[in-house]
C-alpha cells in the first residue's frame, strides 16, 4: 500500500521515535524538526486515516490516542515491494532488473543480513 507525502513523513517521525506518540507531539515533532506548518487537525486526521489502513495502531491512552507503526520501515518497504512484483507476470525479470540496478555494497549487505537472521 502506497503511502502519501505527508503519511511518509508520519511515518518516518513514528520510527524515529521507536514509542508510541499522540498527535500532539508528532505535530510538535513536524514543527520543530521538520519544519512543518501542519494545523494539528490535519495531522490527526492523517494518523486516523493510516490506522484506519492498518499502518499504525491506537492506543488508547487515557482520553487520547497514541500511535505506532505496525510494521518498521523495513518491513513495510518489503511489503509494499512484494506487492509491486505480485502486480506482474514477469517477477523474477522485474527482480533481477531491480537487483541489477543495486549497488554492490548494499546486496552485500542485504546477503550478511539474510544470513544473520537464519
């Protein structure tokens, strides 16, 4: 699932951040870190929407929500990967075109990182 502009960047302040976080300091975080001027309406509504795709979760938190990715960077990069090449017939020539196109120092890490999981 394809993310937007700003659900990015969301996102990226909710995996930076490694806990969960309410709107109002992912909106503090947009605004002091990034520079952003967002109206905290716009960001709840964001993080509402990408809870409602199964992105982030809730947690409820008293009277407030917190908010956490469900999935880490990686992880969800993998996913949205596999989606793009499940969308075509010619998978193994999309992969090793994209593989191809990889520098060497990152499939070797992508190799050591394999190996280390199992």
């Amino acid at each position: 699932m394809a993310l937007g502009d700003l659900e990015r960047e969301i996102m990226t302040v909710l995996w930076e951040t490694y806990l969960p976080m309410t709107v109002r300091e992912v909106h503090q975080e947009l605004a002091r870190e990034r520079h952003r001027d967002l109206a905290y309406t716009t960001v709840m509504t964001v993080l509402d929407r990408l809870a409602k795709k199964g992105v982030v979760r809730q947690i409820k938190d008293g009277r407030a929500y917190k908010y956490a990715p469900m999935q880490s960077r990686a992880e969800m990069t993998a996913a949205l990967m596999m989606d793009a090449l499940s969308g075509t017939p010619d998978q193994d020539a999309a992969l090793a075109h994209f593989v191809g196109r990889l520098p060497p120092e990152a499939l070797r890490a992508a190799l050591e990182a394999i190996q280390r999981q199992g």
